[in-house]
C-alpha cells in the first residue's frame, strides 16, 4: 500500500494547491476517502469484499472478472460458451485456466461485461482531450458543477469539489436510480449531502437549461451510452463552450477503451492494485479505481480550471490506478 498512499497524498496535495490557487480550501476529511459502509468479506482474498469480482487465472495470466449487475451474470454461459448456474470463484476458474487472456477479453467487451486484465492500463492521470475555446479562470465559489454520475468515482468528485466551495447540482434519472443509495446508504450520504439534487430525465432536451448555467458536467459513462442522451463532445463545444467536461470512464473516452465496460474494482485490478500472495493476486481493498478517480478528477479539474481550460478532460479508471500502483509521478 506504500505507493497507494504516496500516490494519495500527492492527489491531496495538487486538489489544496489547486483549490487555494482558486480562493478556497478542500474540507472533505481525508481520512474518509476510502471509506464505504462495512465490507460484505474482508481484503487481501480472490474475491472482491462486496463478493461480486473475482480474480481469475488464464492461460497466459491473470484477470478480474466483475459480476455486480444480473445481466453480467446472466450472461457468463454466452461468454464462456458453457452450460453454467455457478457464477462463484471456483466454477469459474475451472472453465477459465486453459483459455487465453485475449480470448476472455474479446468475448467479455462483445458481451459487455466487465473484465480487466491484471496490470493492462498505461498510468495516465486525467488528461483534457477535446478542448473549447478557453476562458478567464472564476474563483471555486463562484462555480456550477452538474453532477449527472453515478456510483463512487463521480459522486465523490462532485462532492469535492462541493467541500471546496463549488455549488453542485446532482442529476439523477428516475427511471436509473443510483444502486449506491441501497447498496451503501452511509456512504451514499457522505458523498451526495453536500450537493443540490433534482429527479429529472438526464437527456439533452431535459438538462439543456442547467448546461447553459453550469461550468463544469461530470459523466461517469461510455461515449455510446451519453450519444444516445444527446451528449456528445460535438453538441457540447458547439452548444455549451463554457463547461469543462469531466468524463469518467473505465478504460478512457477514446477507442477501443471508450467500448468497454468497468468498475472499481476490475479497474483497479487492470491498473495493477492488487497484491501477490504465492504467486496468485489478492484485492488491497474495496473497489480502490473508484476514489482514486474521483480524487484526481477532482484536483486536474480545478487546476485546468485555473488555467481557464474549458473542455473534454478524460478521467479513465484504470489508467489512473495503473499511476498510482506504479508510483506517483506529481508532474505528470
């Protein structure tokens, strides 16, 4: 955990210079960043602590299969192309350990589910990729964040750049509510109190007048899935100049990453945070991609907003996990 928390702290460190380069100061308690509501199974096993990602042996390696939704395990049998009712560890990896790595990634982005490759990503911290014309840099205070995400990573960023002194709006379709509310009310909580919120369908017609007053949307889904809501980076820079775009995806917005589905804790495993244990990695903790995204979206945010950068700013999970297991690099 040495270079997690190396690679932590000097997130910290770039959100306070940020926020004060701003006029403000960060309080969210840091020693709340990692928390969620009691873990279902304790770290440093196979199996995820909310039992629902496990790490697999391959042929030729080793990968992180995640089966949090119904249709991800409904669809095991198509993927694996076997009759199958058991989804847990050992079932698993006895149809697993004589196919390769490539194989069981091609089928699972085919299929939609989320599968990361252990180590896979290229360390890459929040990068702007799509730029608008840029403007004069605005104090945090004077800030309008639409949080339209869901789950951890975005939520958190939201609620961080509300604990520095941001006024944010969360977004939530009722017809999509966040499972994080059931799943996890505590943490649900801490992470969506601090922010305005408003039920309202989240497509392009609907929101339109809350983009035209905001400066900053954070997404936390693929380029396909915002398309079909009418957001795309082409309607955005045409339409809303203004907001810097804080697009949180699994693999990144770009192609072939933009395709595939991920979540915390396959993201973290395709990043590189896991531990060895004779030879056969074990998860670090809870689902780990999820609040170092939501950290560094947070602290790059507000530096390209005190640079007056306006934009698309990619915030890929696994790439910014791969940084923080490989260590932290402040000037990257």
């Amino acid at each position: 955990m040495t270079s997690l928390a190396a690679a932590i702290d000097a997130l910290w460190r770039r959100l306070d210079a940020a926020a004060e380069a701003l006029g403000a100061g960060c309080r969210w308690p840091r020693d709340m960043l990692l928390e969620r509501d009691r873990p279902l199974a304790p770290v440093g096993e196979r199996t995820s602590p909310n039992g629902y990602c496990h790490l697999l042996p391959a042929a030729d390696g080793w990968f992180a299969l995640n089966l949090a939704r119904e249709d991800d395990r409904a669809a095991v049998p198509a993927w694996l192309e076997a009759k199958l009712a058991d989804t847990r560890l050992p079932a698993l990896q006895a149809l697993t350990h004589d196919r390769t790595i490539d194989s069981l990634r091609d089928r699972a982005m085919l299929l939609d589910i989320p599968l990361g490759v252990i180590a896979e990503a290229q360390p890459n911290l929040p990068r702007r990729i799509e730029r608008y014309p840029d403007a004069r840099e605005r104090p945090v205070s004077g800030l309008k964040v639409l949080d339209l995400s869901s789950l951890w990573a975005g939520p958190l960023c939201g609620a961080l750049l509300a604990h520095c002194g941001a006024d944010v709006l969360r977004v939530e379709d009722p017809r999509r509510p966040d499972p994080t509310a059931r799943a996890a009310p505590k943490h649900w909580g801490r992470i969506q109190e601090c922010k305005r919120h408003l039920d309202r369908p989240v497509n392009i017609d609907a929101i339109a007048p809350l983009l035209g007053v905001s400066d900053v949307m954070i997404t936390s889904a693929r380029p396909a899935a915002l398309a079909r809501l009418g957001l795309t980076p082409s309607i955005v820079r045409n339409c809303y100049p203004q907001l810097l775009w804080v697009a949180i995806t699994a693999h990144g917005w770009e192609l072939p990453g933009g395709m595939r589905v991920g979540f915390g804790d396959d993201a973290a495993a395709a990043g590189g945070v896991v531990a060895w244990d004779d030879g056969k990695p074990v998860f670090l903790g809870d689902a780990l991609a999820d609040p170092l995204t939501g950290l560094a979206a947070a602290a790059v945010a507000l530096e390209e907003l005190g640079r007056g950068s306006r934009g698309l700013l990619d915030c890929a999970m696994a790439p910014i996990a791969a940084w923080a297991a490989r260590g932290a690099d402040d000037e990257q």
